[in-house]
C-alpha cells in the first residue's frame, strides 16, 4: 500500500483519466459484480451503475443536455444522484448538485446564475424536491432506470460553455457556496481538480475493494462529491448512501453492516453520542470501523476524546474548502495527536502564511493562509472579479482562513479572515472561545460572532444545550469567565434551542451574525439573552 507522504503530486496525477465518470471502469472490468453501492437495503453492483449511468446519459441528451450545458440537479444522496452527475461528465455538461432543502429563492438564484438548461429533481426522495418539481411545472418521468424524476422546462435560452479536451481546464462540477456572506458563488471544479483529490483522499485512508464507506454528507457539497462518491468508486469500494443523518442508523451501519469508514462533521459525531446518551446504550459497537474522518468545522477536543473513547480509534482531523476540491491538510491514521491540529499538507499542496501586507511571518505564527496546487478551483464562474481576488497571477489560492503551522508542519485554523474579532486592539479567534464553551458538559456547540459598536468589537457567543440541561446565560459567562482573559470573554450570549445550520451540520455564522447585531434575543422558544 502507498504512503501518502512518499508521493509527489506528479504521482498521483499519473495516470488518472481525463474524466471523472471514467473511474470506475477498471471495476466494471475486473469486478463487475462488487458492490459500488448499497442504499436501502439494495446493492447496486458495479456493472448495475455504470448501465445505469449509460441509461441516464442517453436520457439526459434526449432531454436536450448537451456538451458544455449546465444542469441542476437537487436531489438528496442517493444512487441516482450519483448516477446523473456521471452522466452528465460523460455528456461533458457541467453537472451542478443542490440541495433539495434549499429555498425557492435559492434555488432560483442558482439556476439563473447557472444559466442551467434543465433543472431535475428527485421527486421520489423527498418531499422537497417534489415541492419544487411542482413549482417549476416540472413533468415527473425516469432518467435511465430513476423514476420520479422531475424534470423542469428547458431553458432554450442557455449558452453552452467550450469544451475543452483537457480534463484540467475542463469543468465537471459547478458547487455553489455561499461562503461567509451569503452570497452564492459558482466554484468551477475540473475533472483533474476533482481527480486529484479522490486519488489523494483514497491513498491518505488506504481505500480499497474491502471497504465500505458511510455516504452520510451531502454529495451536493463538495466533501459528499468529491471524497465519497468519486474517491470511493475510484478505489472500487462499496459506499453506503444515506439520503439523511440518523445517528441510530448509522449506530446500527457501524456495528452490524461493515462499514469500514466513515467521514463526517462533528456534529456527526456528537449526535451519535447524544443518540447513545439518549436511548441508555453503555457503549457503541464498533464493529469493522477502521477509520474516523472530521472535517467541515472547528473540531473540540472533548469531543475528540469522547469519540475516541468510545470507538477506541483516533478520530482523524482534516481541513479543506470548496475551492480546493477541497483536500489541503489531513491528520495521518499512523500518527495520530491528541490536539486541533488539522494534519500536514497533502502532497502537492504548496502553502504560505502571511501577514497583512502580503509577508511571510516566522513559524508558529498566525497568518492568512494561501494555497497552490492541482486541486485549485478553475475559477468563480461569471465571476472574474471574484476570482482575481482569489487567485493571484501565480496561482496561489487566498483562502481566507487564518491559521499557523509548527515546527512539525502540522497545521492549526485560528479561523476566518473576515471572522477576526479585534477587540480593544487584542485579536480574539472565535474558535478559542468556542472551544472553551463546547467544552462545559451541558453545551452541545457553540458559535461565536463578532459585532461592532463604538471603535471597537465584542464578542457574542450562541450556545446549543443538550435536550434537558437547565444552564442560564449568566452561568456560562461566568464559566467562559474563569477561562478566557477579559477580551476574549463574551459580551453578550444566546442559548438556542438549535443553531442554524447548513445541510453538512456547518453553523452558518452570517445568520447569527446578523441576529448579534439585532442586539435582542432571537424569537426562539427556550432562548434567553445575557446583557
């Protein structure tokens, strides 16, 4: 088996195909009758998908996609989703996964941006995605073997984009992330950006036929898409797809079906403990769970250590963005640490950090992080302004994280950029503060947000309680108070009965950011306030 670490991105560039739907044909060849997919109790074998990704394609061209089109497609995980966005490579259309949960207004704002010629829904699956069918007028009808399909109007308006026959400036993918604003922007992600990664991501865990991968994250971001759907068939693996979290299902994957890996965000992880908790079971099986992977959010230590302790496995911490395709950095199954830090850089991931003005600061500093390699997006699509702003001339991606990196070269988050609170001249990171919050026994998790007032900031902290806990503002603030200097204490804090989330668990801090400058309690039962 490879290490990870003794290979050049050059390496791992050899030989990769120049398509994405091209990865699992050696399997189809030589192991036709593996599993590539188990959902709902069916096996999908690998001769079974990649008939049904030539049954989706043929009908996804007669559906009048064609060559350098964009098209939608919101569905939740799912064989089908899979199955439509190789087909969609295989047409050299740009396929472009969504949500089904998203609004009627984000949906919409998508699809003109994308200038999509068809929008599908999986109707089948879920009640959202047949909301939206019936909103659109779209007809209900099968995509190779999928039935209730919705499928929307063809937008006879929509331009094709150039093919280009190099799967490096070719886009597969167009993810659409709202960042720290809000504001979605189109991440165009080529076949060897995503490639690349999957290759990297499957030699990192040491994927091979024998493992079994919990599909729990979203295939409509890019962790769900690029490491599990792609990575996974690359490595002719079996991947369990899960249309929706449900931590006693994944309880009961883990201890009586096999799985072999699973990769989630730490809300992931917590609601399997809450689960545990909840229902009085003394300790989780493990069964064949070789590998635990975090990513997505500030992972805290306590939980760290709780699941550890449960599973008797290190949880493996790693960090990328969409952007990225989005492997940068990853905590090694060999040498696991027992701290935030997010692993080494993956090979063929150059990085520096710098300061404000651009320079390199000293080691174990903290500075804004930029990255370069194969992995880095082609671009924000309509967007050259954005992504001049992004990416240099020399190719160096900002990622607007700010981080440091030690003598090891292990990497750590400080945290965003734009989420820097400077308070009375002190910089205050809010992932210190949320890690001090996460760690009281009765906070489920916790987000910290910055808010301006007269020439200055403060900080103010949203805390979820686990179900039952009784724990008031005041007590917590003077918890965090025992803990934290008196810049970094929280000026103002909210227990909520949930924070607002996205699909993958990620808390979106632009929500609270603007319930902090509201300055009054949220509208939710069971908040309270602190002045």
């Amino acid at each position: 088996m490879m290490n990870v670490d003794e290979l050049t991105a050059a390496e791992l560039l050899d030989g990769l195909p120049s398509r994405v739907h091209e990865v699992y044909a050696p399997f189809v060849r030589d192991i036709p009758d593996h599993p590539a997919f188990v959902e709902g109790g069916r096996s999908w074998s690998y001769r079974q998908f990649s008939d049904a990704v030539d049954a989706a394609a043929k009908d996804l061209a007669g559906l009048g996609i064609g060559p350098g089109d964009r098209v939608i497609i919101a569905s939740e995980n799912s064989v089908a989703l899979g199955a439509m966005l190789f087909a969609a490579s295989k047409l050299d259309a740009w396929g472009i996964p969504v949500n089904p949960r998203l609004s009627s207004r984000e949906l919409d704002v998508i699809g003109a941006h994308s200038g999509a010629r068809r929008v599908l829904f999986n109707s089948a699956l879920s009640r959202e995605a047949a909301d939206h069918a019936t909103r659109i007028g779209a007809t209900i009808g099968a995509v190779g073997p999928f039935g209730g399909i919705g499928v929307g109007p063809l937008n006879a308006a929509a331009l094709a984009e150039p093919v280009e026959r190099d799967g490096a400036r070719q886009v597969a993918g167009l993810l659409y992330t709202s960042g720290t604003t809000g504001a979605p922007k189109g991440v165009m992600l080529s076949h060897r950006n995503l490639l690349f990664t999957a290759r990297t991501s499957g030699v990192l865990r040491k994927n091979s036929s024998a493992d079994r991968i919990y599909g729990v994250l979203p295939m409509s971001h890019i962790v769900g898409y690029s490491i599990l759907l792609i990575s996974t068939l690359m490595h002719g693996a079996t991947l369990h797809v899960v249309a929706k979290a449900d931590p006693a299902a994944l309880a009961h994957a883990i201890a009586k079906e096999g799985i072999t890996s699973l990769f989630g965000v730490p809300a992931t992880y917590q609601r399997l403990l809450e689960y545990k908790a909840v229902k009085g079971i003394q300790r989780l099986e493990r069964g064949n769970l070789r590998i635990m992977a975090v990513a997505g959010a500030p992972l805290d230590l306590d939980l760290k250590k709780r699941i550890e302790s449960e599973f008797g496995i290190p949880l493996l911490n790693n960090y990328g963005i969409t952007e990225c395709s989005p492997g940068l950095t990853g905590v090694r199954s060999d040498r696991p640490v027992s701290d935030e830090s997010v692993g080494p850089f993956l090979p063929g991931i150059e990085h520096r950090i710098v300061d404000g003005q651009g320079k390199k600061v000293a080691t174990g500093e903290v500075g804004e992080l930029h990255v370069r390699g194969p992995n880095i997006m082609l671009g924000y699509y309509r967007a050259p302004d954005l992504t001049a702003a992004a990416i240099d001339d020399d190719g160096w991606f900002n990622t607007g994280d700010l981080a440091r990196v030690n003598d090891e070269g292990h990497l750590y988050i400080a945290g965003r950029t734009k989420e820097l609170i400077i308070r009375s001249g002190f910089n205050v990171y809010p992932a210190e503060v949320e890690a001090v919050l996460n760690a009281h026994e009765h906070v489920v998790q916790s987000a910290v947000v910055g808010r301006k007032v007269d020439g200055n900031e403060e900080v103010v902290a949203f805390v979820q309680l686990l179900p039952g806990a009784s724990i008031g503002p005041e007590e917590l603030k003077r918890y965090a108070a025992q803990l934290l200097t008196s810049y970094k204490r929280p000026t103002e804090l909210f227990v909520l009965d949930a924070l607002p989330s996205a699909s993958t668990g990620k808390i979106l801090k632009h929500r609270l950011r603007e319930i902090a400058n509201e300055q009054a309690a949220p509208r939710t039962s069971g908040a309270a306030a602190a002045g």
